[in-house]
C-alpha cells in the first residue's frame, strides 16, 4: 500500500478506513465466494478502491481550494471586516474626544474641528474661526490640538486591539489608511 501512495502514514490510514468499513459491514464478507478467488486478492482489490477513493477526495478538495483562492471573496471579506473595524475604533476615539470637549462646555466647538480636521469644511478657517470669536491663527492651532489628540485618542483605541506595543503603529497606519478609503472619520455626529 506504501508503494501505490508513498507516504505510510496515509497507507495506515486507508488500512484501518477499510477495516473499520469491513467491521462495520460484516454482510460484505457473506457475499465472498472461494470459487472466485482468494481473499488476499479481494483485500488487495478493496485497498485499491480505498486508495482510488482517497485520491479522487484529494483532488475535489485540491479543485476547490484552487477556485477559492482564485476567488476574490476572502479579500472583500477582510475589506469589509477592516471597514467595519476601523469605523468602530474610529467612532470610539472620536466618542471619547467629544465627551472631553463636551465637558469643558465647547461641543459646537468640536463640532466644527471635526468637520475641519476630516475635510468636511470649504476650506475657510476665518469663517470657522469667526463663528467662535477667534482669530483665525487661534482657530489653527485648536484646529492642530484637535488633531494631536484624536491621533492619541486613535492610538490608544489601537492599542487595546494588539498583543505587544510594538505593532500599535503599523495597526494605526492600516486603521487610517483604510479610514481614508471608506470617507474618513465616522460621521456618527452629524445631525
């Protein structure tokens, strides 16, 4: 049997399939007849089968794992699945800068920073800056402070997510890249 698969684990193994095969259909051996051959022969005959059996299992499951790995389907189950992620941590870290904001009394003021820091602005900070009675310098840098501390807040989202804190930064640049692909920060906020 060694010598049909090459391998004598897999030999074993058919040996003990059709003995527990034989054992369990005990009505296959009443059916033998000494006139039509000898027993070692039928055996040999049956080995064969189980052998022939196992290859064609084999082969289907060689067959569909080529077409699952020639389908695109696990690479938009993970992008669907880094989707999903990165909005969850995304809508937490922005969650937990709100609620900061939120309690010194500046929630519109977030509001606005968001909206500026995600791109969701035209692009003028006099007015943002104005609706605030700032100047648009001060605007700038609550504007830079509100960033500082969202890429903090991200961080440590990121940081609950992994085993050691050496793979925070790599997992921090997947989450904002793929943040960036599906439309930036969650818009959980927007009314």
């Amino acid at each position: 049997m060694t010598g049909w698969c090459g391998d004598p684990h897999l030999a074993e193994e058919l040996v003990q399939t059709l003995m527990v095969k034989l054992t369990d259909k005990r009505a296959s051996l009443d059916g033998l007849d000494a006139g039509r051959g000898k027993m070692r022969t039928w055996l040999l005959v049956a080995l064969k089968h189980q052998w022939y059996d196992q290859l064609r299992r084999m082969s289907r499951e060689r067959a569909l794992l080529a077409k699952v790995e020639s389908e695109d389907v696990t690479t938009t189950e993970a992008a669907s699945f880094d989707a999903e992620w990165a909005g969850e941590l995304g809508k937490r870290a922005v969650t937990r800068l709100r609620e900061e904001y939120r309690h010194r009394g500046k929630e519109a003021l977030f509001h606005s920073l968001l909206a500026a820091a995600d791109g969701r602005t035209d692009g003028s900070l006099r007015g943002e800056a104005a609706d605030f009675g700032m100047e648009p310098n001060s605007y700038s840098v609550a504007l830079k402070r509100f960033r500082q501390r969202l890429a903090e807040r991200l961080r440590e989202e990121v940081s609950r997510t992994v085993e050691n804190d050496g793979e925070v930064e790599d997992e921090l640049r997947h989450l904002i890249g793929v943040l960036s692909k599906h439309g930036g920060l969650p818009r959980v906020f927007d009314d």
